[in-house]
C-alpha cells in the first residue's frame, strides 16, 4: 500500500521500506540529521498510513465510553485526548487519540496503521449502542510538522496560529487552498508541532508548501528515534494485549473513576494487588545499543527485557524502553545483555531529554 505522499518521497529519495503492508520511507538524508533537524528547526513526516474512524449518532457517547479508557462525556469541542481499547484482562489491543469534533454527536479516532482493521473489527463487535461508525482511512492523509520552527512554517502556509492553541487541542479550516483542514496540536516526538488531517487529494500540495518554506522531510527511522527520547511507547513493542496501562506508567490515560469500560475490572484488580513490573528508561553507560530482546539483569539474576532501544542522537548514548521488576528502583543499575556483553545502565525516568512539548506526568 502506498500514501497519497509516496511521490514525495520518491522525489525527496526516501528510502522506501516495508512497513506492516506500507510502503514508507525510513530516512532521506539520515536518521540522525533528521532527528536533529526536527528537535532544532522542523521536522515533516507523512502520518498518512495511520487510521481515522469517526463514530457519530445519538449513541456514540455511551458506546464510546464503554470500549476506549478515557471518559468523554463532559469533553468540549477541539479537545484532543489520550485513550486505550482494552481486553478484559486489560491488555492494550491499541493505543489512540480521542477528538471531539461536536460534543455528544460526533468524535474522531486516530488508531495505529497496522491496528486499523482489528480495530475497525472489535468496536463493531461491540457496538451494541447502534453508534455509526465510519472508516475515514482511505481518503484522509496526516502530515506531521514537528518542532521549534513547526508554528511559524504553519502560520506562513495555512495562516493558522499554532502558538495560540492550548496542547492537545485542535482548530478546524473549513475552506481553503489545501481544502478543509484539521490541525491538532499534537504530536509523537515531544518537539511541539502539529499534526495535519486532509483530504489525501490535497496532501502532495501541502507537503511541497511546507517543505519549501524550510519543513526537513523526515522518516519512520527518526520518528522512532524521537518518539524514545521522549519515552513515548510504541505499539507492538512497548506496550500490546500483554501489558496493561498501569504497567506502562499509563496511568494518565485510565479514567478508573468512570462507572465502566472493557477491562476496567482487571485493572482495579491490578491497582489493588499491586504491580510485578513497570516500564522504566534505561541510560547506557557506556558504548553499545541495548535492543528489543535483550535480558536486563541485576545482582546476578534476570529482572526484565528490553522492548524499544537505540542511540539518542541528541545524548550520543544508548537508551532503552525496558519491563523491570518492581524490586529494580529508578537509579539502580542493571546489566544489559547485548550478543556476548554486559552492558551497564542506570534506571532513569523518562523523557531523557528535553522537549518543547513533554506532556509526561509524574510517575505514580
């Protein structure tokens, strides 16, 4: 399968790979120099692969409050908000971003690319509200403009105003060159930005116009790099239907007040018997990459794995994602296996470094 912005890629020479069925660009000019060009001036990335569902019609609050974690019901117009589907072991099936489009009638979900049809599948299954459910996926492109320069190279091309928007919230243009327009102020790489949705007929445009005002198209290599740094999680590797949100130091994202949702019941069971594990940040010492896989051990004996690591190119340093036992503190150090060594690190909290926008909250 291929974006509406595929020609972009090619015309930039993006190296094209294989991602779950997509064929996406994983770097231009070099995982690094685009990393650092979105923490440093601007960063563009094509979103396009990722899923918008819109659930509309007078049962949409009661269905949508009982199949995602968040609660909905009092959330005002243009309010983005973080979710979870759950099983009912309280499994992550997919992680996704709430919005409000008309309060009480009309809501879209932006869901994980490789998820979209499991998750199309599994709201249907559950729909017995009768809500509409509407698979915007196909004719919807997402650009992604990410970093310190993102507001003012936004402004010169759509005449939006990003630094007068609150985080997580999003303004919508009806009309215009670029036909209508929804842009969030969101993003995966806690360099501030936004995120674009359009019509996939009038990416390409858009796309030329942000890149020629100085936006660095950037590719999945970089917005992996990024998205760690900040200790955000990735679907399919730091959190999936093994983890649950407590375990993820999610807890922002559970609204266990809410009189019900689908997995609700275990994770009040898990809060009251206590974790057996947490995903935590691990800083390298010294050189190596600690990887997905690789065993964490401390004193001797095996405390956890690995589920996301690399080189910050901002740190010049390994950093990992990595499942530890409960027991292993933040500053402890633990040994990383990694092929035939024992590499040290230091339990850390994430992000580990800074962003222009960190929304993390306070582990607890």
């Amino acid at each position: 399968m291929r974006t509406p912005l595929f020609q972009e890629h090619v015309r930039f020479h993006g190296r094209i790979v294989d991602f779950h069925g997509w064929e996406m660009p994983v770097w231009y000019s070099g995982i690094r120099e685009e990393h650092l060009a979105t923490r440093t001036s601007a960063g563009i990335f094509d979103a396009s692969h990722m899923g918008e569902i819109f659930v509309k019609g007078p049962s949409c609050v009661p269905f949508l409050e009982r199949v995602q974690t968040r609660s909905i019901e009092k959330m005002p117009r243009h309010k983005v908000c973080y979710s979870f589907f759950l099983n009912e072991r309280g499994g992550i099936i997919d992680d996704l971003t709430v919005y409000c489009v008309e309060p009480g009638e009309r809501y879209m979900l932006c869901v994980n690319a490789s998820n979209t049809g499991k998750d199309l599948a599994w709201l249907s299954s559950h729909n017995g509200e009768g809500a509409d459910i509407d698979d915007a996926s196909t004719g919807t492109a997402l650009i992604a403009l990410q970093g310190p320069d993102a507001s003012r190279i936004l402004n010169s091309v759509t005449g939006i105003d990003l630094d007068g928007m609150k985080a997580y919230t999003f303004a919508c243009v009806p009309t215009g060159p670029y036909g209508e327009l929804m842009v969030s102020k969101t993003g995966y790489t806690g360099a501030g930005g936004a995120e674009i949705f359009l019509a996939s007929g009038h990416a390409p445009k858009l796309w030329e116009e942000l890149t020629a005002r100085g936006a660095v198209p950037c590719g999945l290599g970089a917005r992996d790099t990024l998205r760690l740094e900040m200790g955000f999680p990735l679907h399919g590797n730091d959190i999936d239907e093994t983890t649950t949100p407590l375990e993820a130091y999610l807890n922002f994202a559970v609204d266990l007040a809410k009189p019900s949702f689908i997995g609700k019941d275990a994770l009040a069971r898990q809060r009251e018997e206590g974790l057996s594990r947490r995903l935590v940040g691990l800083l390298l010492e010294g050189r190596g990459v600690p990887r997905q896989g690789c065993a964490c051990e401390k004193d001797g004996v095996r405390v956890g794995i690995v589920t996301s690591g690399s080189v910050s190119p901002v740190l010049g340093v390994g950093i990992a994602l990595a499942y530890l036992d409960k027991g292993v503190a933040e500053g402890d150090e633990v040994d990383v296996a990694v092929r035939d060594r024992a590499l040290k690190a230091r339990v850390v909290h994430p992000p580990f470094t800074g962003g222009a926008l960190c929304i993390i909250p306070k582990r607890t």
